[in-house]
C-alpha cells in the first residue's frame, strides 16, 4: 500500500498534466442497466492505491447491491500504473477520487498540492516493523546492531527511528538496508534481521502461510501517531463544487463497508471474479487479509467508519515535521473535509 512518498516527482509531473487535466465527473451520465434504460447515471471514477484485493472489498459490494446506482452513479475503478499516479491524477482532476495514505495527503499538501481527506478507510496502521518470530528480537529495541530491510523511503526511516528510540534503543545502531520491495526474501533468507514496509495484512499473512512467522510490533505503541494507513482522497475543486457527489460516494462506501462485515464470504468471491489477471489473488490471503482488516476499519465502536477529526491531523503533521518528512507547517483543518 504505502508503496513511494515520491512528492517531488509528483508536483513536477502535474505540471505536464496540468494542461490536459480534466474532470471526468462532469458530463459522464451514461443510461442505467437495471431500470431499462430509464435512469441516466453519472460516471464517477476513483483510482486504486494497487492492485484490486481485500480493501478494495467495499467498493465492490457498492457495485453488486446496486448502491452506486442508487445514488445515480456509474463507478469506474482505475488501477495506478505508478505508485504517483492517485494523488497526481486526482489533483489534476483526471480522475474524481483516490485511494491513499494520510501521511501522503500531508505530504502533498505541504508541497501545495490541492488535494483533501474525504474518510478514512483502514483508521490504523498496516505498516508494522517485523522480525522472525523465532529469533531473539523480542522488543524494537533488540534490533541494535542489526540489519532491517525496507524499500529505502524516508517514511519507513522515520518509523524505524521512532519505534526503536521510544522502546529505549539507538537508532543510529541499526543498519537499514535498501532491499527495493523484496521485503519476503530478504527476511525468510536472513539477510535481514528484520523488516520495515511490509503489512499485516499482505507480508505477515504470506509469511506466516509460507512457514516463515513473525513478530510484529505496532508503531502506534512505539510513539508513532495513530495515522489513517488507507484513506479516500479528492481534489478541492471537487470537493468544492460538488459537495453532493462526495457525501453520496461517502455514504455507498459506508453502505458498502457494512455489507462487507456482514457478508465477508460473498463480498470476498465477488473480488475474486473481477481480480486482475495482473495480480492473481489467494483466497485464503485474501480471507485472512479481510480478517485484520474489518476491526481496524472503524476505532472499536468510539468513532463510525469514515469519521476524522483535526487532532488526528494534527498529531500526524506534528510528527512529521519533527521527522523532518516535511519542511514548512500545513494547516492540520484545511486537510479534510466536514462531512
């Protein structure tokens, strides 16, 4: 998920896209299929954060049940070519709304890109530090004078630094290691002691299945803030001036969200039928997947699916600032929207 905080590339590739960048909301009303052709829907299209797999469940089951169409909605699902391109392509408009990561969102908007948090999707972290279950880190801080493997992005650098000093270890002791998206092999082959950028819900469940367990250790118990790991994205002139289309689009994937965790099964076989023939999809990942999943897409009854708040901002602006992912101070109430 989290895949490359490539802001710099992103800003300079608007700049190409800026003058051919449109909204693709606006005049896309195509005839609906299930009321004979009587009621025109709109086409809406949202871009992916990657390939098509659990997650992604909701909007599916938006699809299936016909909640789309009963807003009036004809949904068009976009799969990136480039971990740059949902942020890009929804800030330029040529796309109506994103999959994407809260610390991006900050990110883009200290480097004045026009993009806002509608909701969160996965409330919490995915992205845990991992080391084999069976070796003799039991704590971050045990990683002293060890070798962590990770997809050399500063924001992975920053949790690495802040989980390990907060559990009372030395950073500047850990050697971390460019091993690209390799994650698996570097671990399983002990060519890394440890691991930072894989998911719970992706590397830890392929590990585990592939006989190769680890111990994970939650970033949000080591000091990191509780940031929002998967969230829906739009542009503020979308937000702006189509404020209807947003709270609809909210309200079919909260629709979809609540099928999903009564129905996980159906919903999950639905997924499967459309998988791309690109990314091949287990089953029983992806079950496993929906599973760790589900219980961190809401904040265990105190905050409904799809709710944020500036604190929440805040806290992450906060830290970023002070990990120096950012450079100048970004209004932690003009990230989002009040829906």
């Amino acid at each position: 998920m989290f895949k490359k905080l490539g802001m710099v590339l992103l800003a300079s590739s608007m700049l190409a896209l800026g003058a051919c960048g449109s909204n693709p909301s606006n005049g896309g009303a195509t005839e609906g299929k299930g009321n004979g052709g009587a009621t025109e829907l709109k086409k809406v299209s949202i871009m992916l954060d990657w390939y098509p797999n659990a997650v992604h469940s909701i909007l599916y089951a938006g699809i299936d049940q016909g909640y789309f169409e009963e807003k009036g909605l004809e949904l068009d699902i976009k799969i990136p070519a480039d971990t740059t391109d949902p942020l890009k392509m929804v800030a330029t408009g040529d796309v109506d709304f994103a999959m994407n990561y809260q610390p991006q969102v900050v990110m883009a908007r200290a480097e004045n890109i026009p993009v806002v948090g509608v909701a969160p999707i996965v409330r919490h972290p995915l992205n845990w530090l991992m080391a084999p279950e069976d070796s003799d880190v039991e704590s971050p801080k045990d990683l002293e004078g060890k070798t962590i493997g990770y997809p050399a992005i500063p924001m992975n650098e920053a949790l690495v630094k802040t989980i390990i000093e907060t559990d009372g270890g030395d950073s500047s002791k850990v050697n971390l290691v460019d091993v690209n998206w390799d994650l698996m092999p570097a671990i399983t082959s002990g060519n890394a002691d440890a691991i930072s950028g894989g998911y719970i819900n992706h590397e830890q469940v392929l590990l585990k299945k592939n006989g190769h367990p680890v111990r994970a250790f939650n970033p949000v118990e080591y000091g990191v803030p509780d940031y929002h790991e998967l969230m829906l994205v739009t542009s503020e002139k979308l937000a702006e001036e189509q404020a209807d289309l947003v709270k609809d689009f909210v309200e079919v994937m909260t629709k979809g969200f609540e099928y999903v965790q009564a129905n996980a099964d159906e919903a999950l076989d639905k997924l499967l039928e459309r998988q791309d023939a690109s990314f091949p999809l287990e089953k029983d990942v992806e079950e496993e997947s929906l599973s760790v999943l589900l219980p961190l897409m809401t904040s265990n009854g105190e905050a409904k699916f799809g709710s944020q708040s500036v604190e929440s901002w805040a806290a992450v602006i906060d830290w970023m600032k002070e990990q120096e992912l950012i450079e100048v101070d970004v209004d932690a109430d003009a990230c989002f929207i009040k829906l």
